[in-house]
C-alpha cells in the first residue's frame, strides 16, 4: 500500500469513528463496541476496494456490502455518509422517529443500505443469494459480508457457510468480525468456537486470519483474487477500537454514554486525526 494512501484510508477509519459516537452522543445509547471494531474493514472497502458510486446507488454491478450484524448499523451509516450517500448531519437523527438510520440496517430506508438486516444469522443467507444471483447473471461484482463472532452461534449461518463453499459463490467474501464479546459476555464464555480459520476452511472455504484493525494487512487480504473456493476472513479486531476508555470497558456491546462522555471521546478522535500528517 502506497504511504499516500495508508494515509487516506487512516484518516477515513477516524471519520468513521467520530461519526459513530457522534450518533451514539445524539441517540443517548446504542452498539458503540461492535461498531468502532468495524471502522477499519469498513474504511479499506469504501476508500479503496469497493465499486460503488452515491450517484448510481442501484448499479447492478456495483460490489456490495451485507453487514449481517445489523446492530453495526452507525458505523455503515458513518461510511456511507463520508462517501456521500446522504447528509452527514442526518447522522445525529440515528434511530430516532421519522430517520432514514434505524437503529439495524434497512434497505428500503437508507440510501447505500444493499440488504436490510438485524435479526442474526438471517444476513449470511441473504448475501448468499444476492452473490449467486449476481454470478449467475455473470456480473463483475463482489459481495462482502460482516458477520459477528458471537453472530457464528447461530446455526443458520453455518448453513450460508456450507452452501456457499458447495455452490463455489466465490464471489461472495466472508468477513468474520472475530472481536471476542457478545451481548453476554465473552465468546468463549457463551458459546466458544474455537478456532474459526480451521473451521471455514474444513467447510471448503480459502481461509485466513489477518489483524482486522490494521489497514494494510485488510487492504492486502481482500486483494486476493478467489479461485474456485470462496475467502472466508477472520478479522482479529478489539471491540470499540480507536477509543481507549471503550476499549478498556467490559461490558461495550451497546452502551448508554453521558454527553461529557461522547465529547471526552470525540475529544480524543479529532486530537490523533490532527495530528495525522
């Protein structure tokens, strides 16, 4: 990765973060922890990877983005505002009546949203079907795929797996968001699966484990073209990575923050995004 564009794509991976908390600060609460953990994967595909165009939101051949785990909702938002899909001031009205950013993704709501999602597990099946369909009208796309680590417990997502490894969709890239907490507590506690590169690959998929909140190491994983099996992706990512106060909070799966808290945090976002060269 060129030093110019390591840059960009830093510089990016903040703005996402201070729009998540700007939305949490506005709505009171919301999943702070699995967003934050996202900003980075998030910030490679709409800076760099992805074909898509705010202009041309229905492209047929545009690449496209499921985030299964629709509770990460403020951090598409924030990617999809900074790409310019909507007002970024429409950021601040996140779950509230009458906004275009309920609290889990929506299609039929938000402008760049390509599958409405929320309940878990039902969004691995989704992206299954739009990357096969686009395959067999042989389109030029991909299809990436956020799935959360503690999402994996359901079954149904297992099921998504084995079809898209038997029906070669290797158009489709799966993205394991691997952050170690769920709703509940940690992963291993709730329900542990052990090692997840083993299991996608026993599974037929092309598998690989990558430090998910290093910029290069993503920008370079999802440059591998797909032979005949699909990529599967673990992203090792911290739950609420960038602010360290949410980092070092066990309990950071959805939080319900005080304004001094948000402008304690946003403080500490704008001060390390200025001093970025």
């Amino acid at each position: 990765m060129l030093p110019e564009k390591k840059l960009e794509l830093r510089k990016l991976a903040y703005k996402i973060r201070i729009g998540i908390t700007e939305e949490i600060k506005a709505r009171g609460f919301g999943h702070i922890g699995g967003s934050l953990s996202i900003a980075d994967v998030l910030a490679v595909l709409y800076g760099d990877v992805m074909r898509c165009d705010p202009k041309k939101p229905g492209m047929p051949e545009r690449d496209k983005l499921v985030c299964s785990k629709g509770h990460a909702g403020p951090a598409v938002y924030a990617a999809l505002a900074l790409k310019g899909y909507f007002s970024y001031d429409e950021l601040k009205t996140l779950n509230q009546p009458g906004t275009n950013l309920p609290s889990h993704c929506d299609r039929r709501k938000t402008p760049g949203i390509d599958m409405t999602t929320g309940s878990l597990g039902q969004g691995t099946s989704l992206a299954v079907g739009m990357a096969l369909g686009d395959k067999i009208k042989g389109r030029d796309c991909r299809t990436f795929l956020i799935v959360g680590d503690g999402e994996i417990n359901e079954g149904q997502a297992w099921e998504a797996a084995m079809f898209t490894a038997a029906k070669k969709v290797n158009n489709l890239v799966w993205l394991i968001d691997n952050n170690k907490k769920q709703l509940d507590g940690y992963t291993k506690d709730i329900l542990d699966t052990f090692n997840l590169e083993d299991k996608f690959r026993a599974f037929g998929f092309e598998a690989f484990t990558i430090d998910g909140n290093d910029l290069e190491q993503i920008s370079t994983a999802l440059s591998k073209k797909a032979g005949d099996k699909p990529i599967a992706i673990v992203l090792d990512t911290v739950k609420g990575k960038g602010i360290k106060e949410v980092e070092e909070t066990a309990a950071n799966h959805s939080m319900t923050p005080k304004p001094e808290d948000c402008d304690r945090w946003l403080e500490q976002l704008h001060k390390e995004l200025s001093a970025l060269a």
